[in-house]
C-alpha cells in the first residue's frame, strides 16, 4: 500500500484540520503546529483569495511542502457583504460567542436575511505552482442561535441546501454541502 502524500495545512484550527480531513481521505492533512511552524501570518489580503494565497505561499515556502490554505467567511447581502474577510475576527477578538452576538445585533430588524459561506482554497507548492478553488453555501442569518454543532456562525445560519440550520446538522450532512467541501470538491477536480 502506498504512503499518503502529506499536505501542509496552513492552519492552526483544529476544527478546520478536522473537517478538511474528512474531506481529502486520500491524503494525509496535518496542520502547520505539528511541523514545528510557529510565525504569526499576516494576512492583510483584501480579498478571500489574496489571504488564503498569502498563507499557503508562506507554509509552503517555510516548510517546503505543498500546502493548502482556506480563506472563508460569511458574507451577509443586507450588510454589503460584511463580515466577509472579517468574519473570524468581526467582533475584534476572534471569539465565535462575541462574533455571532454582533452580527445578531447588526442584523436586528433587518427582513432581508440573505447570507452565503464563502471559501476559497489555494494549493501552493514551493516550486511557485498554485491551484486555487473557490465555494459556496447559500442560506440566512437566522433571528436566534440553534444547535450546539460546527463552529463559527454555523449556528446562525440556516442552510437552504439542507433545510436545516447548520448548528444541528451533523458533520456529515455539513461537509456535503459547506462552502469548503465544494471548495475542495472543485479543488480536488484541478489536481488530478
């Protein structure tokens, strides 16, 4: 049986880790921490694509392994767009309680709940290929959190795809239909 090609994620986020691993089994995803890389990344990208390019280029590069980097976020149609690049970092102390309290509180009396999960997913090998992806989800911000699963803003978003809120959707159910699944779903198409 043949070794599994390691892909660096470029990544400190268990969750993330996790997830991404489910959904590439062929091969064998290990967060940037385990490799013994520490720097602070600074992504001052304006866009999903440039932070995600800015993170895969610098732990490729670090490590001299091919990785994989996500940008993602949650884009709301009543607040033009916002969190969007923002999203982990909305409420100015990346913590996803305080993230989801402000977006409740900004989008309190709005009608139009429209919302998408965006992702965009860049592979960077050292040797300057990059391949990038990019997914969506569609839903709304719900009026109230619900649910205990996922992390982020799944439990304030309702999923069209799913009729169902993410924050009671089993990981399972998720994964098929998340802005990251079809990211790397489309991602996956590119690297064969």
């Amino acid at each position: 049986m043949s070794e599994k090609q390691r892909i660096v994620l470029a990544s400190g986020n268990a969750h993330k880790i996790k997830e991404i691993a489910q959904m590439l089994p062929e091969f064998e995803v290990v967060g940037y921490k385990e490799l013994g890389f520490n720097e602070e990344i600074v992504e001052d990208g304006s866009t999903f694509y440039e932070n995600a390019l800015i993170k895969a280029k610098t732990v490729s590069l670090a490590l001299n392994l091919p990785a994989l980097a996500d940008d993602s976020g949650i884009c709301v149609d009543a607040l033009d767009g916002q969190p969007g690049i923002f999203s982990a970092r909305y409420a100015g102390d990346g913590v996803d309680a305080h993230n989801n309290a402000l977006l409740l509180e900004n989008m309190k009396g709005v009608k139009n709940r429209k919302a998408k999960f965006v992702c965009c997913m860049v592979f960077y090998k050292p040797d300057g290929t990059i391949i990038t992806a990019t997914g969506e989800t569609h839903g709304e911000i719900m009026q109230s959190e619900q649910g205990e699963n996922g992390f982020g803003y799944d439990p304030l978003f309702f999923s069209y795809d799913l009729k169902k809120c993410l924050g009671v959707a089993t990981d399972k159910e998720k994964n098929t239909i998340s802005h990251r699944f079809r990211a790397i779903d489309a991602l996956k198409d590119k690297l064969k």
